[in-house]
C-alpha cells in the first residue's frame, strides 16, 4: 500500500529542490552583479585619479604654452609644480598598482612607467627656466621639444583611462549577461512553477480532495437513510482503505436494514392482507347484498313487468287496430284535414307511447347478459362522436376527444357499451340547452380503463345526486328514468362501476371504471 505521507513529501521535496536550485543559481549570478559593480566603483576611483593627471599634464602643457608666447616665471613655476605633482601621483599609483599582483595590471604599469620616463625627460625644463631667469635667453625650441613630453604623458593617460573603461565595459556586460541570465531563469521559471503548481493542484484534487468530498458526500447520504451508497476509487492509499472499510461497513448496515425492512414489509403486507381480505368480504358482502335486493327488484319487476305487459297488451292491441280502422274510417268520409282525424291520430300517437314504455320497461326488467368480445375503447367511443357530431352542431355543443394511445382490447359488448355511450351523452345534451361543450377522456392507470364523461351543463343538485340510478327517477319532462339505471346496469355487468360528481351551474362529471384483469 502507498504511504499518502510518501506521495505528498516526494513532490514537496523535488519543489523545493528546484526552488533551491534556482535560487542558489540566482544568488551566485547576482554575487557576481554585485562584485561587478563593487569593481567597477574602484575602477571610478581609478578613472577619477587617472583624469587628475590628465588635468594635470593638460595644465602643463597650458602653462608651458603661455610661458613660450609670454616667458614669465609664474607660467614656469606652474609649469613645475604640475610636473613634480603628476610625477608624484603617477609614483604613488605605481606603488598602489605594483601591490596588486593581478596579471591584468601588466600594461598599465607599462604606461605608468612610460609616463615617469616622460616626466624625466620633461625636467629638462628646468634647466631651460634657469638660463632663461639667469641670462634673460629663451631656447624656444628646447622648450617645445620639451613639451612633446607633455603631450605624449596626456596621451598615456587616455591610455590607462581606456584600459579602465575596458575594464568597466567588460564588468558592465558581464553584469548584464548575469541579469539576463536570471530574467530568463525565472521567466523560464515561472510557467513552469504555475505548471508545476497546476498540476500539484489537479493531483491532490483527483488523488485527496475529490475522494474525500465523495466520502463526505456518501457519509451525509448514508446518514440520510441511503444505505446502498457505495464509493469507489483506484487509489492503492489510505483513502482506497478508508474506502473498503466504508464499503463494508455500508454492505452490513444495508443487508441489517434489508432484513428490517423485509421483516417490517412482511408484517405490513400480512396486515394489509388481512386488512383487504376483511375490506373485500365486507365489501362482497355489501355487494350481495345490494345485487340481493336488486335481483329480488328485479326479479318481482321482470314479473309484474310480464303480467302488465300481458294485461296490458291485448287491449292496446285491440285500441291499436280499432283506432287505426277508425282513423281509415274518418279519413274515407271527412278527410285526413277534419278535427275527428286529429283527435284519432292523437288517440294512436298516445297508445304507441304506451306502448313504448311498455317495451322498455320489460327490456329494463329482463336486461340480458353482455355478451364479451375483444374491444377497442377507443374506436367504439369514435363511432358514438361519429353520430353524435350533427346533433351537436344543431345544438351549439362542441365535442371533445381525449383518448389515450396505447389502451389494450378487453371483453366488452359493444352494443351495451354504445347504448351506455348515448345515454350518456343524450342526457349531456339535454343540460346543454345553451350549448357548451362535452368530452369523452379515456386513460389507462393500475390496469382499469377509466373513462371522463363530463359536461359544461347545468348539473345536478346534491339532493338529486344520490337519486339518479333509481329506476323511474327523473327530472326531465317527459323522462322515463330508466336511462341511468341501464348505463348502471350495464358498467356492473361489465365488472365496472360508474360514480358522478356534480355541481349545479358548472356541470357534471361521470367517471366509468372497467377493471381489465376481471375480463
């Protein structure tokens, strides 16, 4: 296993490595700046020095001049004094030079001794100011081949002087080539430290803080109830160790967990079975008892239906035929325009009525079986709009389809669904008497097939609400009341259910359960 200590120490120590390389390096160059310009400031004294014995020899050969345009013994005496100064100073600068051992100094001792050579020749001089103050005779030409003298010693001295500023010329370029050096070393220096730094970043990120984030992050997880966290990393370290020891740690506390929650879940679910079971058979239980009730309803319907039907039949019958030969009858004689036409026809409009109700009231009481086939909501829902569409458009209604794709056939009888279909729909229409609109939605959720029929009509009072599946109740004019009853009738058979919620002003919403797995 890699020590997290060793990874971190061996880049700390190869950056300070190279820190301290490249400042030593630094260092050394500008010990050499600084030595230069320690030298070059004692070769300034050393110009300064050598530029007095140029002023000097400058000064004789000045004096020297003015003593051959106007011989005076001031101009002589200056020009001695400036000589045994120069001869002084060149002498005492000698010395100094000859101490210094350095093999450099080899040519400017050679011009300082020829400058002495040259001051020994120049005392002849004196000798030209002493027959001149004696004798009152100036050998001019002694005296300007004298000067000669004079003029070579000011021309050793920009000698030495150039000697000096060679010196300093080549002090100052060293200097520079120094400077650049370390101008270059850590212009070098620092993209490589910012590279350097970069990539320390990235790899303490990747290798030490990204894993530990992680393992935070997994650790609030955990404690927040996630027990199937889990970290993972390549690190061969101490972080990989924590890791697998945080892995097992979470697999353990998550099998415990498991084996909890199984247990809990178990429980649960026997309670909720026990509790269904309890739910189911009270709920068959209530079932029975309404289909009970309602098979004893309509098994004593079915049968009063059959006897009315029976004692009411053969009269209508014979009302029937006997106003139809009377209706022939006034019409052979008074005409089909004459007021006993009318009243007959209206005599044979109310017996067919009843005759009607008749009929529907043995269809409702003798409803038969659905007979179960493989189905398509939706296209059945489609052939009703289908029909439906001119008499909403006579009536300012409009239609609305919201069918979800994808619902699979079940076993339905198409003929009692469509009845359920219009029913539904003729009642809509007639609580859209101002027109409004209505839809049909269908969806598929937990394996039933639900179906949204509403309407923007009128609605229906909450005392009504309960009242509308019972057979015979209506509140339309006219209305039989067995509509509603059908359609509950028909949803039941189906293995479905029907309930409506309703609010008096806004509309109405009936809402159709078909439990597809019961099919």
């Amino acid at each position: 296993m890699k020590k997290l200590g060793r990874i971190i120490t061996i880049p700390n120590i190869v950056a300070f490595t190279v820190v301290i390389l490249v400042g030593g390096i630094s260092i050394f160059l500008a010990k050499d700046i600084l030595h230069n310009g320690y030298m070059i400031k004692e070769e300034s004294k050393n110009i300064a020095f050598i530029n007095e014995l140029y002023s000097h020899s400058y000064k004789l050969i000045v004096a020297m001049h003015h003593f051959l345009i106007d011989p005076d013994a001031l101009y002589s005496q200056e020009s001695l004094e400036e000589i045994s100064e120069i001869e002084k100073k060149t002498t005492d600068y000698k010395v100094r030079e000859e101490a210094d051992l350095h093999p450099a100094k080899a040519d400017e001792l050679k011009l300082l001794e020829a400058i002495l050579n040259d001051i020994e020749g120049l005392k002849g001089v004196t000798v030209v100011f002493e027959e001149f103050s004696k004798r009152g005779r100036l050998d001019s030409d002694k005296l300007v081949e004298l000067e000669e003298f004079a003029y070579h010693i000011e021309s050793t001295v920009k000698d030495i002087n150039a000697i000096h500023f060679d010196k300093i010329a080549k002090w100052q370029e060293e200097s520079l080539s120094n400077m650049w050096k370390i101008m270059i070393l850590y212009i070098f220096f620092i993209p490589f430290g910012g590279i350097s730094i970069y990539l320390g970043h990235r790899l303490v990120t990747k290798k030490f803080v990204k894993p530990i984030k992680e393992l935070a992050s997994a650790t609030i997880d955990f404690s927040e109830g996630t027990f199937d966290k889990r970290v993972h990393t390549n690190s061969k370290t101490e972080i990989g160790s924590l890791y697998q020891s945080f892995n097992k740690m979470a697999g353990r506390i998550q099998e415990n967990n498991e084996l909890l929650n199984r247990f809990n879940e178990e429980l649960e679910k026997k309670v909720q079975e026990r509790t269904f079971e309890l739910q189911n058979t009270n709920e068959q239980l209530h079932n029975t008892q309404k289909a009970l009730i309602r098979t004893e309803k309509m098994a004593a319907l079915g049968q009063i239906a059959a006897g009315v039907a029976h004692e009411i039949k053969n009269p209508l019958n014979a009302l029937s035929l006997n106003t139809q030969l009377l209706l022939r009858e006034v019409a052979q004689k008074f005409g089909s325009e004459n007021e006993f036409y009318e009243t007959a026809s209206s005599i044979k409009f109310e017996i067919n009525r009843i005759n009607n109700i008749l009929e529907e009231f043995v269809r409702f009481a003798k409803f038969p079986e659905p007979k179960l086939m493989q189905n398509n909501v939706n296209r059945i829902i489609k052939e009703v709009f289908e029909v439906l569409l001119q008499n909403a458009k006579n009536a300012g209604i409009t239609l609305q389809l919201s069918l979800q794709d994808g619902i699979p056939e079940f076993n339905l009888d198409e003929t009692q669904f469509k009845t359920v279909l219009m029913n539904l729909s003729l009642n809509a229409f007639n609580a859209l008497h101002q027109g409004g609109v209505f839809e049909i939605k269908t969806e598929l959720r937990k394996g039933n097939v639900i179906l949204y029929i509403s309407d923007t009509g009128k609605g229906i009072s909450q005392k009504n609400l309960e009242k509308i599946y019972t057979p015979f109740f209506s509140t339309r004019e006219g209305g039989l009341g067995l509509g509603l009853s059908i359609v509950q009738r028909i949803i039941e058979n189906h293995g479905g259910s029907i309930t409506c919620t309703s609010e008096e002003g806004k509309g109405t919403i009936f809402e159709i359960i078909f439990p597809i797995e019961r099919f």
